[in-house]
C-alpha cells in the first residue's frame, strides 16, 4: 500500500485546506514532519486513519470530536486521503459529524458524517461506494489491514510506539488478538469448557441418579424389615457394589416372603369360602319363610276382592251392551239440540228485521205488517230477490263513494297546483330583477380586477427593494457597532505600541548593560597564575570590576516580553485593520445612511410591500368574483327558461284539477239523495240487506234442524225396541267411556293372574315343609365376617409383600445399569476434562498457557525473531530479545513475556530496566518486526509508506545515529518513510521536510521546507 495524497480542511487544527503530496518524497524516501509543539504533526497522521478507518488513534477513550474549533458554522470538515495498492488507485472522502447553520428557520442543525469512495479508471474517477458501512466492506477488501494492524504496521503512533514492549502477558495478549484475529481459540476454549460442564452435570447426575435409587431402594428394605442380621450403619461408607450385594440378598428376602404371603392367602380364601357358602344357604332358608308368610296374607287378601270383582264383571257386560246404542242415542241428542239453536237464531232474525222497520214496496207483501209476518207468510226466496235488487241499486252509488272520499285529497292538490303557480311567477320575477342588475356588477368587479392586477404586478420589485432596505439597514447597525470596536480597537492598538516600545527599550538597555559588563564578568573568571582566555597573561594586574551585573537569563527574560509585546502589537494591528475594512465594507453597503433613516426606510418599504402582498390575495378574489358574475350571467338565461316552462305547465295542472273537482261534485249530489253522505245511504240499504239475508237463512236452517230431529227420534225408537234396555235414560246410564271399560277389565284380569301367581308360590313354599319359627341368622354372619376379615388381610399382605419385590428388582435393576453405564461415562469425562483444562491452562498446565496464548506465543516467538535482526545491529551485538514462558507471580496468566537478554553480562533482565534510548530502539525494532509478521499473516501485502511519531528527542547522537541507520535501510524496495519530530539534529540530517506551523490567527498551516 502506497500514500499518495492527503487532504484536510477543517480538521483538527486546520481550517484551511492543506494539500500534502507523498509522492514529491518518492525520491527522497525519507521525509520529516517538522514543528513547534502542538503545531499539529500528529494530526496529519490523525487524518490519515480518519480518512481510511473513520476514527483516530488519539481519541480511543476520550473526546472524538474532530472538526475544527477554528472553524465558523458555514465552513466545511472534510479529508481526502489517495492511495494505491496492487488492486488499482483509490480516493476516500470523508467528513465528521459537526453542526452547520440550517437552510430554513435559522439556527444550527446537525450535519451527518459523510463518505465516498472512488477508484481511478481510464474515463476518471469512478465512486465505488458512498455509505458508511459499503465504504468500510470495500476498503476492507482494499486494505487487507483492519484498523489495529494499519496502526501496528503503517502509523507507528504516540503513546502506542513502545507499549507492545512494555506490557505484561495479560496486555500483550490484548494488542496480538486484534493484530492476529486469535478469538477464535478463545472460542474453542470455551465450548471445550462447556462440553465439560455438559459432561459433568450428565455424569453427576446419572451418579445422583444411581444414588437415588439405591437410598430409596435401602429406605424400602428398611421399612420391610429385609435387612436381617446385615442392616449397614452408614450407607456412605459402602461402595455402590457392596450396596447393590446388601440389596440383592434383601430381595432374596423377599421373594421368600412372598411365598409365604401366598400360601396363607390361599388357606384363607378356602375357610372365607366355605363360611359364605354356610352364610347364603341360611339367608336363603329365612328369605323362604318370609316369601311363605307374605304368600299367605297376600291369598287372603286377594280372596277378600272377589264381591267387589263380580259387580266390576256385570258393569263392563252391560257398557258393552249400551256401546252398540251410543250412536244413536248422540245423534237424536244431537238433533234435538241443533233445532233448538236454529229456533233461537231464526227469533234473533226476526227480531233484526222488525227493528231495521224496512218498507217492501218493492216485494208482493206490500199489504201485511211486518210485525205481524208468521213463517209462512214471508218465504227466504222472496226476501233473497227483494235483497238483490237493493244491492244491485247501491252498486251505482259506490263511485260516487269514491269521488267524495278523495274530495279532500283533491282539495289539497287544487292548492298545491295554486302555489306553484305562485312560486313559479315570484321565481320568473325574480331571475328578471337579477338580469337587470347584473351588468353593472360585472363592470364593478372589472373595475376592482384591474386595480388589483396594478398593484400585485409590483410585488416582485417592491420585495426586492425591501431587502435592499433592510440590508441597508443591517449594515448601518453593523457599521455603527464596528465604530465603537474600532475605536476601543485603536485605543488597545496604541496601549500594545507603547508596551512594544517600552519592551524594546528596556531590551536594549539590558543588551548594552551587558555589553558593558563583559570585562567585569570576565575578570571574576580570572585566577591567579592562569593565563587569560582574551590575552593569554597569567599576571592580571588591574582586573575590572563587574558593578553592574546582567546575566543571560535576563537578556532571555527580556526577549520573551519583548516578542510577547510584539505579538500583543501585531494582534492589535491586524485587529484594527480588520476593523477598518469591515467598517469600510459595512459604511458602502448602509450608502452612508444613519441606522434611523434606514429603519425609516425599511417601514415604508415593508407596508408598501404588504400592501402589494394584499393586492396579489385582492386581485384572485376579484378575478374569481368576476368569472362567477360571468358565469352566473350564462345560468341566470338558464334558469329563466325554465321558470317560465315550470309556470305554462303549473298552471295547466291547475287548469285540470279545477275541472275534476266539478265533475266529482255533480256525481256525488246525485248519489247522496236525501242523506247527508254518500256513504252513509250505501251503510244503510247495506244493513237492510243483510237482516234480509239473515232472515232467509234462519228460515231455511229451521226447516232443516226440524226434519233431522224427526228422524232421529224415529231411528232411536227403533233401536231401543231391538235392545234389552227399557228406554234410552237407562241405555245412557249403562254406557262407560272406552278408558273406564279399559281400566275394569284391568282390574278383573289382574285380579285373575295375581290369585293364580300367589297360589302356585304358596304351594311351592309350602312343599318345602320350612319351620314356622324364624330362622337366626346371626351366628352365621359373625363366623363369615370373620372369615372374610383373615382372608382380605392375608391377601393384602400377600400384595404388599408382591409390590415389595417388583420395585425392589426395579430399583437395583435401574440402579445397576445406571452404575454399569456411568464408569464408561467417567472414562470419557476424565478425558474431556484433561482437555479442556489443558487448553484453559487450568490443572497440569503449570505455565497456565491456554490454546489462544500458546498460538500468540508463537506469533511472538516469529516477531522477537524479525526484531533482533535489526536490534543486534542498532545495539553492536549487546541487545537481543527473547520470548519467556515464565510463570507469573501470583498465578496470573503466562506465555507472552519478553525479556532482553544482555552480551555484557550473559545475563536476561525485563525491558523495564533499559534506558530511555536502549527502550526507544528496542521498541523500534519490535515494531519494525512486528510490522513484517502482521504484513505477512494479511497475505503478504506490500507496505510502500510508513510513519513513525515518537520521542526522538530522547535519544543520544550515537543512539540516534543508529535509528537513522536503521530508518534509512527502510527505503529499500522503494518505500516511503515518514518521521514525526522536532529535534533539530534531525531536520539537519533529512532534507526533505514538511513544515506543519500555526499562523498569527490560530489555525496551523503545512508547507514544504524552504
């Protein structure tokens, strides 16, 4: 990798842009960076990791921001690092997060951080990537060198140049995994750790488990009392073999009992057998003499019901008899009772007809009073003719119903029809009236369009002329501020003169002071019978006197007032300069307007502004007023033709439903006749009609209720005579309904089956020949309780001693096979954990070296070899690094130590106890051969650039000579390297040079040596 340009702007103590071109130094090799101290050298090294990584070395722990505080808001941070490798040319840009004035409201607002990544193709540069995380994957790509090793290897840094040497393992360790990527081990080492773990918790708890077991095993032996003579004291002082052997002759036991348990269960259950047997035959023997007594009551019983039997027979013989009958006998009672009702509803009629007082002029009866009329007289034939003819009369009057109940309806559109009529004339009235207004108010919104139009069209130009006024106004305030600093200025300007010339006098007093004293001071020097450093005379016969001392320190003293007093004054000069330019600038932007005038102007030219503004709102609103006048105008025609053809056809509507409401008028005065309704003439010749029909029904249905009763009376004589009843009240008393015929004939029947059941039970029982007195049962229930009682505990005995045996021989089964299995288990375990300690450094490990520190040791071992190719030299053979596995104090980790070992004295000693020049070189070397380790393991990339910022000062001129020596055999192969320093013996010994210095304002500046 190869540095060809840097680019800062902005950054850290520059605020111009400095351009640094590596690729002037290819020549030369070996530049330095030169300056004061905190001129800002460093920084440009801090700039190059911020261009390439997004963050700077100095700032790990501490503040990061990274933008200029030179800087004002508006000014840009940005650096532009070019560099090349094998893979092509390559340009990053970026700039650090800062706060920038915002576009909109005033104020600051946070500027994001910013980068972009271009590469140099035939047509130019191309961007690459230009988000933060897309740069940071293609420059890993590009670099092969994360962050830690572009440090390690390429900005050799303050503060980190001899921490590598320095550190202790745990340090050391730290620094090598980022340079290495070794967490990987560090991976290993821990799933080794927990497959330990795992493998313990299974192995520990498949012992708990085999433990387990075997305690409850030994719990259940103890409470069966199988333990015998060989009950253990203390289980926990046995092994799990003698433990399982215990329990296997317990088990033994056992089994044994369970025989036993087994045997007296089955003699039990013989005795329990024979007492149940004993048992039932006796309740058997008592139940039979309690079903014998019960058969004997119940036979007495049933031989009591029999009267009561006999009289239930004759009644159900004689309601089978009557049941032939009971048709007849209903439909006569039937028929009679419908003539009744027929006779009733026919007085009823009559009634109706005689009180309705209806004239028959139309029927042959004209001469006979109603009230007088016998059925004969008047037949159903002549009242249905003399009501057809009146329902065919009130069938002409119905239409005239209609047309008089729709007389209101018709009455409300006669004056709707009226109101519209009315309506549409106010409406054609109306858009008349409108017409003949609305030509003088499209010429008055014309007339308001216009002016607003004049004034709107000025809006432009009188926004322009108010920022032009307040603009003016701005800078009288800025000019008349800048007078009163001017003058404080001026005032400061002749105060730091007068310190300036005061500083440079007494400065030249002091000078000639001590010129004058030089004979003084060089004759305290003189001793007597020495020669003279002037003349060379050992004799000093008439030495001067030294009365008015002046020591250099005091000339110094006075040179540091004195340029302080000049800076003091440069500053005042450059401040009064600035003032007077920008008084100038600000006077011609005001045009020699005082701040009252151009505040004067600026409110004339801000209401004539609003005022235009205001027309532009004016000037929509008319032009809109006056496209709806227009509009309203094209409508208004519109709308008056068809008000005029809404009021033609509202009055023909009129028209129409006058002349209905006459004709309606004429039919229903016809219809109504002498009543005050039509409607009510039609209810009444309704009403007579109906008692007309009324009448001539009930006449008809009499008639035919009065022959049915005839015949029904003749068809019941004859069956009464057929039967053996004397009349038709006794045949009704003997009928029973078909449920009661049902429930008598139950009766007798079951009566029947009962006596038959009982006597031929009481017969079995008696042949049994039981004895009359009741049999004790007693005796017997005791002996077989008891019985029973042995036999169920026998049995739950021979059960728990079974239960015993099963979950004994399941224990010790479970538990021998769980302890079968755990010794292949502890075999695999203690393997695993030898592992796994070894690679965690832990147990037989005495260096307590884990895996990652046994790779890095390694790694150290190649880098002290790289190093002590150039320390051997640097040091003329003394020095040598080597790699120490020592083990540490106090049990910390070990591994990664590095001891010096020193030729004079045959002997190691730590890297702590070198001098400041014997650390500075050593560290130089270890960088210097860690640098080709790292370069090596990221693919053998090509470091064509290299910086180095650290302590040269503390170096002698023989150390420092050697460092050169060393730094110059760096330029093989091309390489350019970049040294960080102030000491002056190197600025003598490297010509090409870049000058980083700060400037009289504050920000630095970079430039090439002159």
């Amino acid at each position: 990798m190869r540095l060809h340009s840097l680019e800062i702007e902005g950054f850290g103590p520059f605020r111009e842009r400095q351009i640094v071109d590596f690729d002037s130094f290819a020549d030369d090799g070996i530049f330095l960076i030169a300056g004061r101290t905190g001129a800002g050298k460093s920084s440009i090294l801090d700039a190059v990791c911020f261009g390439l990584y997004g963050g700077v070395p100095r700032y790990e722990s501490g503040d990061k921001r990274l933008r200029s505080d030179h800087c004002d808001p508006e000014d840009l941070s940005e650096v532009v690092v070019e560099f090349s490798t094998t893979a092509g040319r390559y340009r990053v840009t970026r700039s650090p997060e800062y706060m920038r004035p915002a576009k909109r409201g005033g104020g600051l607002t946070k500027q994001a951080s910013g980068v972009q990544l271009d590469t140099l193709a035939d047509a130019g540069w191309v961007t690459l990537a230009a988000k933060e995380r897309e740069v940071g994957h293609e420059l890993d790509e590009i670099l092969q060198l994360s962050r830690e090793q572009f440090l390690q290897v390429i900005l050799l840094a303050q503060n980190r140049f001899a921490r590598f040497l320095l550190a202790d393992s745990k340090e050391r360790q730290t620094l090598l995994r980022r340079l290495f990527g070794t967490e990987r081990f560090e991976d290993v080492q821990s799933r080794f750790d927990d497959r330990r773990k795992t493998a313990e918790n299974a192995l520990s708890g498949r012992l708990a488990t085999v433990n387990a077991g075997l305690q409850q095993a030994e719990r259940m032996v103890t409470a069966a009392e199988l333990w015998g003579e060989h009950e253990p004291v203390d289980a926990s002082a046995e092994t799990t073999p003698e433990r399982l052997e215990h329990l296997r002759v317990a088990l033994e036991r056992a089994e044994y009992q369970v025989e036993r348990r087994s045997a007296e269960s089955t003699e039990a259950e013989t005795r329990n057998t024979a007492a149940e047997a004993t048992l039932t035959s006796a309740r058997e023997e008592r139940k039979a003499q309690q079903d014998r007594d019960a058969a004997r009551v119940a036979m007495q019983r049933i031989d009591a019901e029999e009267p009561e039997i006999a009289s239930a027979r004759t009644t159900l013989q004689r309601a089978r008899t009557a049941e032939a009958l009971r048709a007849t006998l209903n439909a006569a009672e039937r028929a009679a009772s419908d003539r009744e009702i027929a006779e009733i509803a026919e007085r009823a009629a009559r009634e109706a007809w005689v009180a309705a007082d209806i004239e028959l002029v139309d029927i042959e009866l004209v001469d006979i009073e109603l009230v007088d009329i016998e059925r004969g007289e008047v037949t159903a034939g002549a009242l249905e003719a003399w009501a057809e003819e009146r329902t065919s009369q009130s069938g002409e009057w119905k239409r005239a119903a209609e047309l008089e109940r729709s007389a209101p309806a018709l009455a409300v559109e006669q004056r709707n029809a009226e109101e519209q009529v009315a309506a549409a004339s106010a409406l054609v009235a109306a858009h008349d009236t409108e017409r003949a207004e609305l030509p003088a108010r499209v010429t008055e919104l014309t007339a308001q369009r216009d002016a607003a139009r004049r004034s709107a069209d000025r809006v432009d130009d009188l926004h322009t002329t108010l920022n032009a006024a307040k603009a003016r106004r701005d800078a009288a305030v800025k000019a008349e501020r800048l007078r009163g600093d001017l003058d404080k200025a001026e005032r400061a300007l002749v105060a730091a003169s007068s310190a300036l010339d005061e500083a440079q006098l007494a400065l030249t007093l002091l000078r000639r002071r001590r010129l004058d004293g030089f004979a003084g001071e060089l004759a305290t020097a003189l001793i007597p019978g020495e020669a003279c450093t002037v003349c060379g005379a050992t004799e000093h016969p008439s030495p001067a006197e030294h009365s008015d001392p002046v020591s250099p320190e005091d000339v110094e003293a006075a040179e540091v007032v004195r340029d302080t007093a000049a800076q003091g004054d440069r500053a005042a000069l450059d401040r009064v300069s600035d003032l007077k330019r920008d008084l100038a600038a600000a006077a011609a932007m005001a045009e020699e307007r005082s701040v009252a005038a151009a505040e004067d102007e600026v409110a004339a030219a801000t209401a004539v502004h609003a005022a235009a503004q205001a027309a532009v709102g004016a000037l929509a609103a008319a032009i809109a007023a006056l496209g709806e006048a227009t509009a309203r105008s094209v409508q208004l025609e519109k709308d008056r033709a068809a008000a005029a053809d809404a009021l033609a056809k509202s009055r023909e509507t009129l028209a129409l439903i006058a002349q209905r409401s006459a004709e309606a008028q004429t039919v229903v005065t016809a219809a109504r006749g002498s009543f005050g309704t039509v409607a009510e003439r039609i209810a009444e010749v309704t009403a007579h009609v109906a008692a007309a029909h009324a009448l001539a029904d009930a006449l008809e249905e009499s008639a035919r209720r009065e022959v049915a009763l005839t015949d029904a009376a003749a068809e019941q004589t004859r069956a009464l005579a057929a039967s053996d009843f004397d009349g038709a009240t006794a045949a009704r008393e003997a009928l029973r309904s078909a449920a009661e015929q049902q429930g008598l004939e139950e009766r007798i029947t079951g009566h029947t089956v009962q006596r038959e059941k009982q006597r031929e039970l009481l017969l079995a029982l008696e042949m049994r020949a039981l004895p009359e007195e009741p049999i004790e049962l007693s005796a017997v229930e005791e002996s077989a309780a008891v019985a029973r009682t042995v036999w169920k505990a026998a049995i739950d005995a021979a059960g728990r001693a079974e239960t015993t045996v099963d979950q004994l021989s399941a224990l010790i089964a479970s538990a021998a096979a769980e302890y079968a299995s755990s010794a292949a288990q502890q075999a695999d375990f203690e393997v695993l954990k030898g592992l796994a300690d070894t690679i965690a450094g832990r147990a037989g490990n005495t260096h307590k070296m884990t895996l990652e520190t046994f790779v890095l040791a390694a790694e150290l071992e190649e880098i002290v070899g790289a190093a002590n190719r150039r320390l051997s030299d640097m040091s003329t053979g003394r020095y040598q690094l080597q790699h120490s596995d020592a083990l540490a104090a106090r049990g910390a980790a070990s591994g990664l130590g590095i001891v010096v070992f020193d030729a004079f004295t045959g002997q190691t000693r730590p890297a702590q106890s070198l001098s400041g020049g014997e650390t500075f070189l050593s560290s130089l070397a270890l960088a210097l051969g860690l640098a080709e380790v790292v370069t090596a393991r990221a693919g053998g990339i090509q470091l064509d650039t290299l910086f180095i910022d650290e302590g040269f000062g503390s170096l002698d001129a023989d150390t420092l000579e050697i460092a050169m020596r060393t730094l110059d055999e760096l330029r093989s192969g091309g390489r350019t390297v970049g040294i960080i320093s102030h000491v002056e013996s190197m600025q003598e010994q490297i010509p090409a040079q870049l000058v980083v210095e700060q400037t009289a304002s504050g920000p630095s500046r970079i430039r090439p040596a002159l």
